[in-house]
C-alpha cells in the first residue's frame, strides 16, 4: 500500500466512519425489519393456531351431526318398513275381507234358494224333531195297515227332509253370522291400520323429514364455514413460510452486514493506527527541526559572544556555554 500523508489518512478514516455508521444504520435499520416480522410471525402463529383449533371444532361439529343425519335415516327407513308392512296387511285384510262377502253373498243366495224350496217358512228344528219323534213312537204302538203305513213313512220323510233344511239353513246363517262378525273385526283392524299409516307419516315421517332438511342445511352450512377455515389456514400457512422466509433472509443480511462492519473498524482502526503514527512521526520532525534551530540560534549567540571577548568585550555565561553545548554535541 503506497504511503500516505496525514490529511489523506484522515479523509480515509472520515470517510470509513462514515461507511461504518451507514451499516449500523443499515444493521439496526435490518434488526428492526427483523424483529417487526417475528412479531408478525407470532401473530400469523397465533392466528393459525386459533383457524386450527376452530377447523377442529367444525369437523367434530360435522361429525356429529352426520351421525345425527345417519340415525334419522335409519329412523326414517325403519318408519318407511313400518308402512309397507302395514300397506301389505291392510292389503291382506281387504282381500280377506273380499273373499268373505264373496262367501257371504253365495251363501245368501244358497239361503234364499233352500227358502224358496221349503216355501219360505220359518222352520223350528226342535219343534220337528219332536214330532218326528212323537210319530215315530205312535208308529210302533199303534196297529198299521198298508196304507198307514205308507202315509207314515211319507210323513216321516218329509220332515226329516224339512229338519235337514232347517239344519242346513242354520249352518248358513251361523256361517254368515260368523263371516259378518269377521268382517266387522276385519274392517276395524283396517281402520285401524289405516289411521296407524296416517300417524306414521304425518307424524313421524313428517318430523324426521323436517329434522333431516334442518340437519343438512346445517351441514352444508359447517361444510361451508370448513372450506372458507381450510382457505384461511392455508392463507397463514404461506403467510408464515413467507415471514420465515424474510426472517432468515433479514439474518443472513444482518449476518453480512455484521461481517462488512467488522471489515471496516478493522480498516478503521488500521487507518486509525496510521495517523497515529503519522502524526507522532510528524512531531518527531518538528521537534528535531526545531531542537535544531535553537541549536543553531544558540550556537550563532555563542560565537557572537566569542567575537565580543577577543574583542575585550563582557560576554555572559550563557552565550560562552551555547557554543560549548553546540561542540559536545558535535563531539
């Protein structure tokens, strides 16, 4: 490095002061930009760990009310089984009951055909057999002749023909009593079936319908909320790997910064040892110059003073002891 003089020096070291304080700023300019975007990275750290916990929430919300929706179907289906198998045995007893009117009705037209037969009076079975019994024990105790006894075996005939009918008559009305009464109970039954059909469905079904559509409008609304959370949260997400990113970023700036400060008071102090030494060299010289010019007024004062005393002249001490001085330094 070429040698340089004191004012140089000193514009060098003014102008590396100048440079050194440029990067403190610049550092403590970077440290502050640093310290600004961990605080905004604790924020965004916060702020997702709040968008988590809440995403967190709506999924268990959403969780349960799936299973929610899931027992209502199930509650629904159930319902839905429940009236099919009411419609198949509402069907089952309107056709029974078809095949009893049907029976009903031929039995009718059997029963108005055996009246039209025995001339449509009320027959009394007990009544005939009691006759038939009377006739038959006059029959065996009384004497008989041929025509008697024809006469009483036709009689015998026809009543029993006649107790045969009213027995066959009172079977067909037990019959129709009987189907009627089955029909009655039938019918009831239907009825009732019937009206268990409307409760189940403007009942049940109806509520189950109205929780469901409640249920997935609430669904789709959390579903909703979960997508714009999810959006948040990967917004924070790149936000805070983006602040990291600055972060390590403003480090490794500071980190040279730091490292070019360093190589500046180095140079600093350097220069600054070079004035100092300059400045020290400087002295010296002006210090021998001037060493040397009070020697040489010193050494002109004694040879003056000389001359005065070869001339007779007074001479003082001091003059005669300059010149002595000069000749032993030269010694």
């Amino acid at each position: 490095m070429p040698i340089l003089n004191e004012e140089e020096l000193e514009n060098k070291i003014k102008e590396l002061s100048g440079e050194v304080l440029k990067v403190r700023n610049e550092i403590d300019e970077k440290e502050k930009e640093r310290e600004s975007l961990r605080n905004e990275l604790n924020k965004t750290r916060e702020e997702l760990s709040a968008v988590i916990n809440q995403l967190n929430n709506k999924r268990t919300e959403l969780g349960s009310i799936k299973e929610e929706i899931n027992k209502l179907r199930k509650s629904r289906d159930d319902a839905v089984n429940t009236l099919k198998q009411l419609k198949n045995r509402r069907v089952e007893l309107l056709q029974r009951i078809k095949e009893l009117m049907d029976k009903v009705r031929k039995y009718r037209e059997l029963l108005k055909m055996i009246n039209d037969l025995i001339g449509g009076k009320p027959v009394d079975k007990d009544k005939l057999k009691e006759l038939i019994d009377k006739l038959e024990f006059e029959h065996e105790i009384s004497p008989t002749d041929p025509e008697r006894e024809w006469e009483f075996f036709r009689t015998i005939q026809q009543l029993e023909k006649e107790l045969n009918a009213a027995e066959v008559l009172s079977r067909i009305k037990e019959y129709i009593s009987n189907s009627s009464q089955e029909i009655e109970k039938i019918r009831k039954e239907r009825m009732e079936i019937v009206q268990q059909m409307r409760d189940l469905y403007s009942n049940a079904l109806a509520n189950i319908k109205m929780q469901l559509e409640e249920l997935k409008k609430k669904r789709e609304s959390i579903v909703n909320e979960i997508i714009q959370l999810k959006s948040k949260r990967d917004s924070l997400k790149a936000r805070r790997d983006e602040l990291k990113v600055k972060i390590l970023s403003r480090s490794a700036e500071i980190k040279e910064l730091r490292a070019r400060l360093k190589e500046l008071n180095d140079e600093l102090n350097k220069y600054q040892l070079l004035l100092a030494a300059a400045r020290k060299s400087k002295n010296l010289v002006v210090k021998k110059q001037e060493e040397a010019k009070m020697k040489e007024e010193m050494k002109k004062k004694a040879e003056e003073g000389l001359q005065k005393l070869m001339k007779g002249e007074r001479v003082s001490l001091n003059d005669l002891l300059g010149l002595e001085l000069d000749e032993d330094n030269e010694k």
